[in-house]
C-alpha cells in the first residue's frame, strides 16, 4: 500500500499578514513539498471564513497554513479536505481532554464557545485540485479576546494551564498524516462518519435565517459535497451551500 507522508518542514515567522497568503507567495518562486506548513506569532491580516478577519493575540496561539497536494481528489469532493482538518484538530483537542465539536462547515467548537477557525482556499484547474492551502488558527494560551469575537474559548481557559504550542502543531500534523492516509485510500464512508459524529447541533432544532426568512429547522447531515441538509420545522427537507445559511441560535 502507498503510504502518504507529508513533510516537516515548517517555516516560522514572527508577524506575517497571513499564513495562507505567505503559502501563496512562496509558491510564486519555488516548489514546496507537500505537507509544508507556516506558522506565525502573529498575523496582521489574518482571514477568516466567509471574508471575516481573524484576530488574535501575539505569541499566544497557533496561527499556520498546511500544504496538501490533493491531485487524487476530484473538484467536487473537495469538501472532504475540511472534513479531515476538522478531525484532526478534534484528534488534538481530545487528547488534551477537550470535548469539541464541528460547526458547520468547520468552525471548532467548545460547547458554543469557539476555539479554532479553519479557512480552506484550494487551486482547480480542470478536474484536478492543484493545491489545498489550509489555514488554521487555535486559541491556546490566550485569555482575554477582544469584545468584538463573539464566544471565544482558548486551552487556556478550558484547562487552566498553558500549553506548548510546538507541541500541539506536531500533534495536529500527525493526526492529519492519519486522516489523509484515509482519504487517500479512498474510504470517504469512514471520514464522513466521523464528521457527522461530532457535528454540532446535529438532530436539534435551533434558528436559522437564509437571508429572507428566519426558521427553525434540525441539521440532519452534511452532504459529500459539503451541503447541509436540515429538517425543517413543518417537515421539509432543504438544503443549503456556504454562505446561503446562518446560525442565529438555539
């Protein structure tokens, strides 16, 4: 069997305006090895899911993009690549005693307080994924957030104790390395199931807005593709891409 390894390398910096960005920039000028990753201190214009910026404190927590090279997955399976980061990071969290969730599409939750915020930019050309750069930032050793995140958790104020960031980017690597071995040998079945475990506010009613409309409805699964699909409150069943629902609460 083909085994997937990824590399070790990883570049720090000490202020960059973003992981994902720098990724990109090296890439301009030459070939990295796949698994490469870039970590900061601090990000000047760190960015988040659907174009919101992502604040943290310097030296504090875990701020690095990861290079994976996906050419064996096809365009439209692309949301399996969320899946596998989002695992990993739960892989990490678990081991420090941490029970998390998945927010959809990943977003890592603690209870309702966020903890990790994933941001995944992939390269297609055709039918084939160039590249998947993927942007992770944990809170770890913070304890005071700005006012303006909303329920913000960290390590720190989850355990009460600090944490070494080195430490759990190596861990975070290697529980990736296990779930794209997965991926890479085609269980998918195995992925999604796992996904859907730790999905949060699965089979719960809670209230949603779609733009025009606010409703209750209960997240029955998220689909291959990534689309969620929830029950509605008068019994049917809808579905919805990025960006085209909102959570507004329980």
């Amino acid at each position: 069997m083909i085994i997937r390894k990824l590399s070790r390398i990883t570049r720090k910096y000490g202020e960059t305006g973003s992981t994902n960005e720098e990724i990109n920039r090296l890439l301009e000028g030459e070939i990295l090895e796949e698994g490469t990753i870039v970590s900061t201190e601090y990000q000047t214009a760190g960015k988040g899911h659907q174009g919101n910026s992502w604040l943290s404190e310097n030296g504090k927590n875990l701020l690095f993009s990861i290079l994976l090279k996906p050419e064996f997955l096809s365009p439209e399976n692309t949301f399996h690549l969320s899946r596998i980061i989002s695992l990993s990071m739960l892989d990490v969290l678990d081991k420090q005693n941490v029970k998390a969730e998945i927010k959809w599409p990943n977003d890592i939750l603690v209870e309702s307080s966020k903890i990790c915020g994933i941001l995944i930019e992939n390269a297609i050309s055709g039918n084939k994924i160039l590249r998947a750069v993927d942007g992770i930032g944990l809170n770890v050793n913070q304890d005071k957030f700005d006012r303006e995140i909303p329920s913000p958790t960290s390590l720190f104020l989850e355990k009460g104790c600090h944490y070494d960031r080195e430490l759990l980017l190596d861990e975070f690597r290697s529980a990736l390395e296990r779930w794209y071995q997965v991926l890479f040998t085609g269980n998918e079945n195995r992925i999604m199931d796992a996904y859907h475990k730790r999905l949060y506010l699965v089979d719960r009613s809670a209230r949603y807005s779609d733009g025009e409309n606010e409703f209750s409805a209960s997240i029955q699964k998220v689909l291959p593709g990534g689309e969620l699909e929830v029950l509605m409150e008068g019994g049917d069943i809808r579905r919805f891409g990025f960006k085209e629902i909102e959570y507004l609460g329980t």
